[in-house]
C-alpha cells in the first residue's frame, strides 16, 4: 500500500508537470499571435503614409520584424522541441507508474490469495488436530480398559498375590509370562505322564 502511494504521488508530481509545460506551451503561442496583432497595427498604421514613404517604410519595417520573426520562431520552436521531448519522457514516465501500480496491485492480490490459502490449511489442519485428539482419548480409554482387564485376570489367578499399589506394564507383563510359563510347564508334565 505504502508502494502504491508513493507510485501514485510520483504520477501526481509527472502530471502536474506535463500541465506546467502545456500551460507555457499555450503561452507562447499566445505572444505568437500578440506579433500578428502588432503586424496587422503597424500595417493600418502605413496606410496613412504617402505611397512612396509607405512602400520604404513598410520595406525596412518588415525586414527587420521578419528578422525578429525568425528568431522568433526559432526560439519557439527550439522550446516547443524541447517541451515535446520533456511530454513525451513524463508520458513514457506516467506509463511506466501506471505499470508498476498494476504490477504492485496483482502482487498484493496474490498475496492475500496465498494467505488466505495458509489460513485454509491451518483450520483444516487445527480440525484435524481436534479428531487426532479425540481419536487418541478414545484409543487411551480404550487401552486402559484392556490393561485393567488384564490385570484383573492376570491377578485372580489363584496363588497370584493381589497387587498392593499401582502396577508397571512391566510388571503386569511379567506377571502374565509368569502364569503363562507356569502352565507351559504343568501341561509338559501331564503330557510327560500320559494324561489328556
């Protein structure tokens, strides 16, 4: 945004220059056709004279204000040259602002496309956080369901002595590989007997 207003400042300063320069421009175009009224009153001014004293005055006359003329003309058109050159480099200068200020326009564009893209990723990401949560406390409920039911079995075996305080996994497991080895080995020694 700060870019886009210093653009639009700059494109400001460039205009109000091109006006400054069209506005001499008409100026001296102005003092261009304040000659002709001059010319057109020295000529009205001649009528009066004899023919004679009309004919050389008016000659010296319009020798001397074509020589003025020219100059003239040829400051005003090394002027307006030079005005041309400056419009046509403020209006190459007006373009390339304008340029930049639709270049700057779409990046902003994109850019609150992108965010509004990661804000989309990140809800979706938090809702999946939520059901991994609430799949985890079902899966830990779950768990400790089964741990309690197995320590339940595991420990009303008769000859296991009930536990005093709470169990380990470890100590759960060792209990359970306990009963399991203790009948591995009753059933290896009935079969060793013959007994179904």
């Amino acid at each position: 945004t700060g870019a886009i207003s210093s653009l639009q400042r700059q494109m400001e300063i460039q205009e109000s220059e091109l006006r400054r320069i069209r506005s001499e421009k008409e100026f001296l175009q102005k003092q261009l056709r304040e000659r002709e009224v001059q010319l057109q009153a020295l000529s009205d001014k001649f009528c009066s004279l004899t023919e004679e004293q009309r004919q050389e005055e008016i000659m010296v006359m319009m020798e001397e204000e074509n020589r003025n003329l020219k100059q003239v003309v040829r400051e005003q058109e090394s002027q307006l040259a030079e005005q041309n050159k400056i419009i046509s480099e403020l209006h190459g200068k007006i373009s390339q602002l304008q340029a930049e200020v639709v270049s700057t326009h779409l990046h902003l564009l994109e850019q609150k496309q992108a965010q509004k893209e990661i804000q989309s990723q990140a809800e979706a990401l938090q809702h999946k956080e939520l059901q991994t949560r609430v799949a985890l406390e079902h899966i830990s409920s779950k768990f400790e369901r089964y741990r309690n039911k197995i320590i339940q079995a595991t420990f009303s075996v008769e000859g296991i002595q009930s536990p005093s305080a709470e169990l380990t996994d470890n100590e759960v497991l060792e209990a359970m590989q306990k009963i399991i080895n203790e009948r591995t080995e009753f059933q290896q020694m009935l079969k060793n007997k013959g007994s179904k």
